[in-house]
C-alpha cells in the first residue's frame, strides 16, 4: 500500500511538473563548446584526482541530453553571428548577419524579446562584450557582425532590463552618459558594482578590457567572473519579476581559447560557465517546479580530440593544469608542448560542423532530447514560455 502511494505521489508531481510551464529560463551558451571541451574538462578533473575516467560537471549531470546541428543558410561550417541568430530566433540565417533572415530583407524576433514581450524581465550576459555576435543576436538587428556602433544603438532600443559584459566595442565617447540620460539606464562597472536602477547595464571598470573579462585563467581578484554576474543577475531581476525571468549567459571565451588550441583555458573557461550554471542549479532547486536550465553551445571550435599521435593510447590530462596562463602569457610553444603531452589534438583554428551538447533540467526540459537542429531549441523554449 505505502508503494502505491509513493507511486501516486510521484506521478501526480510529475504531471505537474510537465503540465505548467517555467517563470525562470537560463538559457546558457558555451561559445565553441563542443562534446570534447566538455569530456576534456571533466577527463582533466578526474586526472587531478590520479583517477582514469571523467569527474562529471554541473550541467553533465542533467536529466536530458541531446545533440544539435548547427550547419547556417549557406554555410555548412557556422559562424558566431548566424549561430548566434539561429539559437535566438529559431531562423538560419547566413554568415555574419545578426538578428536578420539570410538576404538581410527582414528582422528576426528574438527568444529574449518574445520572453520581454510576455511580461519577463531579461537579462543579457557575457563574457566578452555585449556587442559581440552571440548576445548581440538577442537584441539587435544588422547585416554584419562588425556593424558594432549600429549594434550598441540597438541595446536602448530594444530595451532589456540587464545587459551585462566586459563592455562595448567602438562606442561614442559619450555613450554611456547618453543611455543615462535619455534611456533610463543606470551604467555601473566592475565586480563590486550594485544593481540599481529600472534598467541597468554592467561592464568592467574603467582600465580594464571592454572586449573581454579575463580569461579564467588569467583572473585576478578585482576581475568580473560569470558565475559571481549570474548570481547578482538572480538577484536583481527577480526583485519585482512578477512573471518572472528569462536570462541569456555566454561563456564567451571557451571558443576563443578554442581558436589558440589552448587546452588548459578551455578546461578553465568549460569549468568557469559550469560555475555560473552551479549558481542557476542552487535557483533551480529552490523553485524545481518553476524553473528552466537550457546549456548549450553556438558550434564546435578547434575540431578537439581526446588523444593525439604523440601519446598514443595515454593521456596525461592532469598536466593541463600545470598550465600557469592563458597561451597568450606563458606563449604558444609551452601551451603546444602542454597539449601533446596531455594528449589533446586540434584539427582546426576555426570552427567546425561537429554536432554541439545540449543538456536541460526544469519544466519542459524533456523537450531538449535527442537529435534537434539548433534552430529547435528556441523554438522549444517559445512553446513552453506560452503555456503562461
């Protein structure tokens, strides 16, 4: 009798669960991440220990897995920009073009701007700068990536609650000064800065980069780091989010690091937004039944692999984390040498059409199994977001 129960109960909490639809979506993105960043990192953890076999991270031990294609409209190797726009609109677009169908004849309607349209506070995060192809595909619509003052001027415009980065490329002196004024934006920077304000946007203090927070492994103490950014975020959006959240996080870097074939930083960055994804793990299991964790990936970079000639059927991942700083401060040969000898290849510099992860915990989250297209994945999350 007491198994029947339990049974009952179960199932009357699954229905549930499977009925409603989420108030809080994280929808992360591993720029670059492919299934070897992942496998590497948890294969690296694992060896730090003296064990074979891989130490699973956050978002490897979702419920739902699947694998997503991530070919673009004229293109069967992507690009940031029309990955970018695929994984927020749902639409194929071509190489470099945000926010735009393919012959740039037409806006595409973002996941983020249906979500603000639904009553949802939106946040936008990075870790590189907000106008970047892969955030910027959220909010902003032009025919080429590079178009960064055209991009910026569409942040206001579009008009999301938080948007937060290392900061914005190739922008008027006075920029800042001006969303203030005429926007209602409150501009604050660096790690310690509050949250304030009806509308805010977060960049690095003064000095330090605007096209990027510091590699992980290069981070000092005053540095801004994704998962401390998710967790104020959580704080400040859901202040008075009535119908809730909907919350955009790029481990921007993973790709970059990808392009040096640096294993040690990539290891670093995977572990860093698997950080950020623990602090929306901690929100998730507060509120199980009203929450949505998508991660995914915008394409492959570096055509990875476990294994390389040199070492044959041994690997020595633990030796990735000997690794005292990114390529670019301890230099290309000692990352290279560090790479044979932990056994990690590179086919590429660029980017690849190798399949990406996708993983999902949360209300409508058994939707995200399978083999999808990249453009599947919002779509999905619009299906649930509808259900309000």
């Amino acid at each position: 009798m007491k198994k029947l129960t339990l049974s009952i109960v179960l199932l009357f909490a699954s229905v549930t669960l499977f009925a409603q639809s989420p108030k809080y979506i994280f929808y992360f993105i591993g720029d670059g991440m492919g299934f070897a960043h992942v496998q590497t990192t948890e294969a690296a953890l694992a060896a730090r220990e003296g064990k074979i076999g891989f130490n699973a991270l956050n978002f490897t031990q979702f419920p739902y897995v699947g694998m997503a294609q991530t070919y673009c409209s004229n293109s069967l190797i992507t690009d940031s920009a029309a990955a970018g726009t695929a994984l927020a609109t749902g639409e194929k677009t071509s190489s470099g073009t945000i926010g735009m169908n393919a012959d740039h004849s037409q806006d595409l309607e973002s996941i983020a701007v249906k979500a603000k349209n639904e009553g949802l506070k939106v946040g936008v995060l990075t870790s590189v700068s907000i106008d970047h192809a892969t955030p910027a595909a959220f909010y902003a619509h032009q025919s080429s990536r590079s178009h960064y003052k055209e991009i910026a001027n569409w942040l206001p415009k579009t008009g999301f609650d938080l948007y937060a980065g290392s900061g914005l490329l190739k922008i008027s002196d006075n920029y800042y000064d001006s969303i203030s004024k005429h926007c209602g934006y409150t501009v604050v920077r660096g790690k310690d800065a509050k949250l304030r304000g009806k509308k805010v946007v977060w960049v690095e203090k003064e000095g330090k980069s605007s096209g990027n927070i510091a590699l992980a492994i290069d981070r000092k103490e005053d540095d801004m780091a994704l998962a401390e950014m998710v967790e104020r975020s959580i704080e400040y959006l859901n202040k008075d989010a009535k119908k809730g959240f909907f919350m955009m996080i790029e481990g921007g870097q993973i790709d970059w690091a990808a392009h040096s074939n640096d294993a040690a930083s990539i290891v670093y960055e995977t572990i860093d937004m698997d950080n950020a994804v623990a602090v929306a793990l901690e929100f998730y299991k507060k509120y199980p039944t009203q929450t949505l964790i998508v991660v995914t990936a915008d394409h492959e970079t570096g055509g990875m692999t476990l294994g390389a000639d040199k070492t044959g059927y041994g690997t020595k991942m633990d030796l990735l984390f000997t690794q005292d700083g990114s390529q670019g401060v301890v230099g290309k040969d000692k990352s290279k040498a560090i790479n044979a000898e932990a056994g990690v290849g590179f086919t590429s510099g660029s980017h690849t059409a190798a399949f990406v992860p996708v993983f999902a915990i949360g209300v409508g989250a058994e939707k995200f199994s399978g083999v999808m297209n990249n453009t599947d994945i919002p779509k999905f999350i619009q299906e649930i977001i509808e259900k309000q």
